[in-house]
C-alpha cells in the first residue's frame, strides 16, 4: 500500500465525506457520515474530524483540506468569500488555516455574488467546479451542479462570472413531506414513471408560471384519476427539475456547451430532464469532481 | 331580536365558521373555530356541530347547510362533485343530506374538472362563487380566490367554465417554516414592507421560471446585504403571488373583468399585488361571498 500524502473532506451541511489520499490521487481510505455542519456544530468540528481521521488511520501530522459548510459563518472556522467574477484558482490562495490544531488543517473559502439585484452565494461546488473545470478552462461554459440548493454556473477560462441557486432539491422535499402532496407520494415504491417525470418535465419547461398549479394537480388527478404514489413523486420532482431547466437555459446558449455535474439518481433524473428538452450535456460524477478538486487544492497548498 | 331559520357552516380543513341567519339573512349568532375536517374527522363532525349549535342556541328542528371539505370523501359524508362546464344553481339541487340526524343538515357539492390534462377539484369555493356571481352572472368573468389552495375561475352566465388550483398559501407556508428560509424569516414582526414585496412580485411576473431562484435570495440577499425578517417573508409571499399572478393572468384578458375575492391580510396583499402589475381588479369579502352563497341554497331548498 502506498503512502496517505493528504486527508481531503467535503463537509456539507448534512453530510460529512472523508478521503485518505496518496500523493498520486489514488483513495486509500474514506469515511461517509451524517455529521454535516449541523451535528457537528452541536459535537465539536474537531471532534468529528478526529474520529474519522482515526478510523483511517490517518498519521498525526497529515494535513487536511476542507471545503464545503464547515467554512460558513456558523461552521467551523469562517473561511470567507471569493467574489464574482472569480478566479477558481483564487480559492486555492485563500483557504483559512485552523488554529490551535495539532496538524495543517486548512478550509477553502466559498463564492459570493455580490449583486444586489441577484445575490448569491455558494460553498463546496467551487471546490466541485474546480474539479471539473480546471484552472485553465474552456470559454463560456455552463455548468449545473443539482442539489438540495442547485447551482448553475458561467464560466469562462477558470473564472466563474455569474451564477444562480435553485432551492429545487428541498422544495421537493417540503412539498413532497409537508404539504397535501404528502397524501399523493404517501407509501411510493422505487418504481419509476419515466412518462410522468417527463411530462412533467415538459409541462414546467414551457409554462414555468404555472408550477404551483401542476403541484396542485399531483394531487387532483389522483383524486379523479387514480394513479400510483410513485408517479405521484415522478410528477412532483418532474415539475420542479423542468421549473428550474427552464430558468437555467435562459440567456445565450453557451459556446462551450453544458456540463451536468451530479451523481446517482440526481444525476439520472437532470440527464433524462435535458434529454427531454433536448438539449445536450456531458456528464461528470460529483463526487469525483470535489475530490479532484481538493486535490488540486492540495497540491496547491502542500505540493503533494 | 328576529327568528333563525336556518344555520350556515363553512367547513373548511382546518377551519369551522358558523351563522344563525334569519330569514332577511341577518346574522343572529356566529362560531369560529380550528375544528375543521382534520380535527373534527377524530371528535365526530356531528358532535362538533351539535357543540356549535348548541352555543348559539339553535333551536332543534332549525335546518343546516354547509359547504367546504365536511362534504369531501374523508369528510363527514361525500357530497360528491358537480363536473365543469358546471351550473353554479346545480351545486344548489345537489346537496347532500346527513342521513340519521335529528334535524335536516345538507351539504353542498364540490366542481370537479374532469380533464386528465387539467384535473382539479374546488370545494368550499363554489358556494363563495355562488355568493359572488349570483346565477346569472355576466358574461367571460375572471375570479381570483386566493387561499392554501388558490383558485382561479373562468365564470359565464353563471357556469364555471374552467378553473385552476395554485399551492400559493401552502407553500409559502412550508418554505417559510421548513426551509433555509425559515432562518431568514426568524423572528419577524408584523412591520410591512411594500417595496420588497412590489418588487419580489415583479420578479416573479415577469421571470416566472426563476421563482426557485427568487426565493433562495431572500436567504443569500440577507446574508451578504441583512435586512429584516419581515422583509424576507414579504419577498417570500411577493415572489409567490406573482408566480400565481403570471400563470392567472395568462390567456385573453376576461371581457366582464377580474374579481377578487378575500379577506384580511390576503386581500392586501393580493390587491396590492394586482395594482403592482397595474391590472384593475373589484373586491369581495371572502367571508360575506361564502354567506351569501350558504344563503342562496338555503333559500332554494327549504325557502326560507
């Protein structure tokens, strides 16, 4: 087994991933939990850490590099902002330094958008963007990254210019939980309604202004009509996947075409969802874009 | 003091509004409470109107009609639903009588629209309908009842043509409680903030497809910018309403106009959101269109 040469950590608000990496990228070990930002916040961050970094055995001087909500405000150690328009390769040169640890463990910083007629913020998918762009990108790409809060993001040569979150991923699940549509997915099975999603999707896309009205009719056409739980949940995400697909693919298309970064059934359900407005994307998982990105981080940082 | 001739209820989910009204359609007596279907469905909805009743001393024999979800499947007994292109006078001659009771109560049906493009079902506004319209209303009028579920309804001579149901009210209930948002809104107080509501409202009229996008910026905007918590829930409910406003006012403008019907705080708002996209609307009191439609099928079944 070759030698760990850094620790890298996606610390998000609901989620904590750890990965021991050797210098030529290759994962010797990783941990997933569900110690994001808010259990840790009532744990101990370095508590959290510490255990993790045990449980891989991970030597005591080996430096860590974080990115994600562990840098907020009401995380770990405040890790600040890059404003737009923002060099990717900026974020590398502004990670925060943990203090009074035992070894390097350093936080990257975010991205802020600091227009008041569209604020914005993000923390984790620089890290994520980074991964998947580079630092000497394409010209004009844009790049969905879906989620409990989707980004959807211009770039141009390794500077993010604009971007914009959509809380798609937890409307869904308010509304999915908390509203009369709770009766409509109540007891929905695995079973896909590829047709559902799909108009959905479609229905969204082209009368984005009636959303709050086809939500309605999850609910009504199973009143009248009958019809499974699980088409019911097809419906309701088709609707808000096709209300944001909608308002992300306005404007120009970009020269450099769309990049889809999502994985597992995020990443099904957005490609089906371009695929049904007909508009073309590569895809890259996730996860290997924020690892990649720490490690750039990390070579950045450490030279390792 | 004058002679009841008859009780009026308004059963709604989670609202239970009754009326002793005599024979001129005074009010002689009047309850309000929160056991609506969802309460009432656990104590009995003959005990709790009995409880009513018996508070305004309603004599034995005096006869009852409601309207609103007591009618509905999970209700006290299904009153089934007249289909669209629906007579309002036919929701009169549909009603519904309680079987064993010692009085005559009926229920009013619900409209249902039997579209599998555009199933919906209202009930409970078909009465404020009939309280609005009369039954022989004008010709191609426009009715914005907004509400949990807000309708929007396409009225001629008295027949609803068509209507559309938007989750307006409910979601701006679940995000404001149950998302991010619901850091952004902590605490606020009743202080009103008309520009961020006229402006939110705006947004969302004119870029329907970024309401997802909207509301994430009243979390984002305070973060880098502050503001109040009373402004986030006015940018919240504005960016909503006109979501709603954008689909509603889509199509031919309504040759007889628009009418709102509403009380309280959502008339307000409504109105206010109206004016800010400059389309002139007429105001009814939701609560007086609901009396008045209870008492137009009171006088059409028992005469009184």
């Amino acid at each position: 087994m070759s030698e760990a040469a850094y620790v890298a950590v996606d610390w998000g608000t609901s989620s904590f991933r750890l990965w021991l990496v050797d210098r030529t990228g290759s994962v010797l070990g990783e941990r997933r939990s569900h110690e994001g930002m808010m259990v840790a916040g009532k744990h101990g961050f370095a508590a959290v850490l510490q255990s993790h970094l045990e449980a891989v055995g991970a030597a005591d001087g080996l430096p860590v590099v974080v990115c994600g909500m562990a840098g907020a405000r009401q995380g770990w150690v405040e890790a600040g902002y890059v404003d737009t328009p923002a060099q990717l390769s900026s974020i590398l040169k502004q990670a925060v330094a943990v203090p009074g640890q035992d070894r390097d463990i350093r936080i990257l910083p975010g991205i802020a958008q600091r227009d008041p007629k569209a604020p914005d913020v993000m923390r984790g998918e620089e890290t994520q963007l980074l991964g998947t762009l580079g630092m000497d990108a394409a010209d004009d790409v844009l790049v969905c990254m879906p989620g409990t809060h989707s980004k959807w993001v211009r770039a141009s040569g390794g500077t993010v210019e604009r971007f914009a979150t959509f809380m798609t991923g937890e409307l869904f699940d308010v509304v999915s939980r908390e509203t009369i549509l709770s009766h409509a997915v109540a007891g929905a099975d695995a079973a896909e309604d590829v047709d559902a999603f799909k108009s959905a999707v479609v229905a969204a896309f082209e009368a984005p202004a009636f959303a709050a009205n086809r939500l309605f009719q999850v609910r009504s056409g199973q009143l009248l009509y009958g019809g499974k739980p699980s088409s019911a949940r097809e419906r309701i995400s088709g609707t808000l996947i096709g209300l944001e697909l909608a308002a992300g693919l306005t404007g120009e298309a970009p020269k450099a075409g769309i990049t889809l970064v999502a994985s597992g059934r995020l990443q099904m359900l957005y490609q089906l969802a371009f695929d049904t407005v007909s508009v073309p994307v590569r895809s890259i998982g996730a996860e290997d874009a924020v690892r990649r990105g720490l490690a750039m981080a990390a070579r950045s940082i450490w030279n390792v």
